[in-house]
C-alpha cells in the first residue's frame, strides 16, 4: 500500500537475508532504493545482501554501481568506503 516506504522495502529485504537469499535481498533493497534513493537502511541492506552473496569483491562492485547510480546520495558513498575501508583499499591520511 505504501511503496515509497523504505521501512517495509529494508525489512522485508532483512527477512529475505536472514532466510538465506541475499540475491532477494538484494533485489528487494534496490527495489526500495528508487522510491528513497537517500535512505541508509537500504543502502547498508544493499552491502549486507552483496556481501553475503558473493563476499567483499561483489560487495565493492555492486556499491560502486550503487554511488555512481546516486551520486548525491551520502549513504551510498559511505557504504562503498566502508566497503573498501574493509577491503584495506583506503588512503592513509596519516602525516610521517
């Protein structure tokens, strides 16, 4: 009744998660990213889904698509940087 939503897009892309069908939840997280394209639960139910179909190289791949698709989108571009922070793919800001 309410597909702008993001509650019942996340939750029910969780619920696909936890029953083991990250491609699913992957759909489903997608699906909900058009009607909220700046909503944060779904862009992490988007790397969670990724990462549990196929670890953290699809992972990266489907976050990049995902910040490029939406480049206002700050929750898009954490999860990706999460995601390559994770993957030791990170510039150090550190000053020697």
């Amino acid at each position: 009744r309410a597909p702008a939503d993001p509650w019942t897009w996340t939750q029910l892309g969780e619920l696909e998660l936890a029953e083991g069908r990250p491609a699913e939840a992957e759909l489903l997280a997608r699906a909900g990213l058009t009607w909220s394209p700046d909503e944060s639960a779904l862009h992490t139910l988007l790397a969670q889904a990724a990462d549990a179909r196929g670890g953290r190289a699809v992972r990266v791949a489907v976050l990049l698509e995902n910040a490029a698709s939406r480049p206002t989108a700050a929750a898009a571009h954490f999860e990706l940087a999460r995601a390559r922070f994770d993957e030791g793919r990170f510039v150090s800001t550190e000053r020697e």
